[in-house]
C-alpha cells in the first residue's frame, strides 16, 4: 500500500471511530445561531488556505482524500452502508466484503467517476443543461434524462413530498439554472444562494433517481465557482432536518449551517495536511542534523 493510500485509509478508520461522539457534541454545543461566526471564520481564513491549496504536496492530497470522502458520504445520505474506509478498499483496490450489497459497491465507483470527470481539477465551470445531465448519467452509470413519471419522496413518519408533474420540470430547470451560475462577493450571500438553490433543485427533482448525489455535486460545483473548498456533508439527521425546515416555515438557516460546517471542516483538511507536511519537514531536518553530527 503507497503511502498516500495509507494515509487516507488511516484518517478513515479514524474518524468513523469518533465522528458519532463529535456529532452529538457539536449538536449539543454548537447552535445555528453561531453561523456568523462560522461566516468570520471562513473570510478570515479563505486566503491562507487558497494559499496552502498552491502547493501540489497539499492540494493533491486534499484532492484525492476529497473524491473518496464525497463518494462515500453522498451515498451514505441515501441510505448507502458502506463505511468510508470500505469506500476507500472498493475504490482504491476494488476489495468488497460481506454484508453489503452489489449496488452500494457499484454507486460508490460510479459517484468517484462522476467527480474525476465533472468536478476536476476544481476549475470554475458553467452549469448548464448538458452539465446537469452528464452528472447525473455518471452517478447513474445510464444516460441522464428528465423524468417522464410522477413520483413521491420521503414517507409517512418523515413527511411525504410530491414534487412537479414530469410535464412541468423542464421548464423549472430552465428557470432554476437562471440562478445557478450565480456569484456572490460576500461569504454570506454565496452560502445563503447556495442553500436555496440546492433546496430548490431538490423540490424540483428533475431526474427518477439520483437527484440527491446530483445536486450535491452541483453544490459543490457552485462552491468552486465562488473560490471555496468543495464540501463533503456529514451523514447526520442536521442535513435532511434541513429539508423539513424549509417546508415547514421556508427557513434556508439550517441548510447554510450544513454548508458553513463543512466548508470549516474541508479548511480543517487544509490545515491538518499543512501541519502534517511541517511537522515531516522539522523532523527530516533534525534527523539530517544528527546524521551530520
């Protein structure tokens, strides 16, 4: 196994062993109240880590941990129950085990494809027709179409939502992707379109499946439009009570919370592997001090 690959392996087994403990203490400590100052924080530390993203031995790695995170995390909205360190063994060495199904093995390969060819090398891109359509054909490994069905969300203990007649969705497309190229020079106004667009986007659900990882994906493409980090968001109950806010009262507050946090936390990455390539280097140079010596 090459060292970057144990490397994202290691940080996998890691974090699912406290990313249960840290979700309940954020939820506990954390309040949605506190999203200005998530906002600060982002536009003070917005440079240094563009900065740090200029350097190859720390974007490269941001990169590949990135694809292998968001593949995992955007299916496991959906249900999917691989673990990020077994999306990891299916990507990187094509290594299954039991008690998964062949579908959830065979999304996690196709999202990882879908973001090689849609989101890299995380250079500003216009969204369109033909981008939507090629995203989701990728996740889908199938031809991208409209659909032409009517169909329902959710159930009865989480609310059901009946989105648009078939008939109706090209037309909402044409209409929402007005806003999706959007650009903002405030962090707070880029977050505050972005969650409304997505939740828009979801409404409409244009596609008969894939939906979900397909407008994350634009998300994240219209996070980069805006010069920031793209985002892979937490498999937590905070992301789909985000939804149910939204319908219940049209507030967009608990969905730019989703986004602020994982933007801090792709900036955490930044600085961990900056701290990391640092922390190697001191050490190169004390054992070369002694080697003199």
């Amino acid at each position: 196994m090459c060292a970057k690959r144990e490397l994202l392996y290691y940080r996998a087994v890691q974090e699912s062993r406290y990313r249960a403990f840290y979700d309940m203490w954020e939820a506990e400590t954390m309040p949605l109240s506190d999203n200005e100052n998530r906002i600060l924080r982002i536009e003070t530390e917005k440079e240094e880590i563009f900065r740090h993203m200029e350097n190859p031995l720390i974007s490269q790695p941001f990169t590949e941990d990135f694809a292998r995170r968001f593949s995992w995390s955007t299916n496991a909205i959906e249900g999917n129950t691989l673990s990020l360190e077994e999306t990891i063994a299916v990507i990187d060495y094509d290594e299954v085990r039991s008690n998964h199904t062949y579908s959830e093995y065979t999304d996690a390969k196709n999202v990882y494809h879908a973001i090689r060819k849609m989101l890299f090398p995380f250079a500003k891109t216009v969204i369109d027709e033909e981008w939507i359509k090629k995203t989701n054909g990728y996740i889908r490994h199938m031809q991208g179409e409209y659909r032409d069905t009517s169909v329902y969300i959710g159930n009865l203990s989480e609310a059901v939502y009946y989105p648009p007649d078939p008939q109706d969705v090209p037309e909402l497309m044409e209409n929402w992707m007005r806003e999706a190229n959007m650009e903002a020079a405030a962090v707070k106004e880029i977050f505050e379109k972005i969650a409304a667009s997505h939740v828009r986007f979801e409404r409409i659900h244009p596609f008969s499946d894939g939906n979900g990882r397909t407008g994350r994906m634009i998300m994240n493409q219209q996070l980069i439009n805006n010069g920031l980090l793209p985002v892979s968001i937490q498999p937590t109950g905070k992301y789909r009570e985000a939804f149910r806010r939204y319908d219940k009262n049209g507030d967009l507050s608990e969905m730019v919370y989703v986004l602020l946090k994982s933007e801090l936390e792709s900036f955490d990455r930044v600085h961990g592997l900056v701290s990391k390539f640092n922390d190697d280097r001191e050490k190169q140079k004390k054992e070369m001090k002694y080697t003199i010596e």
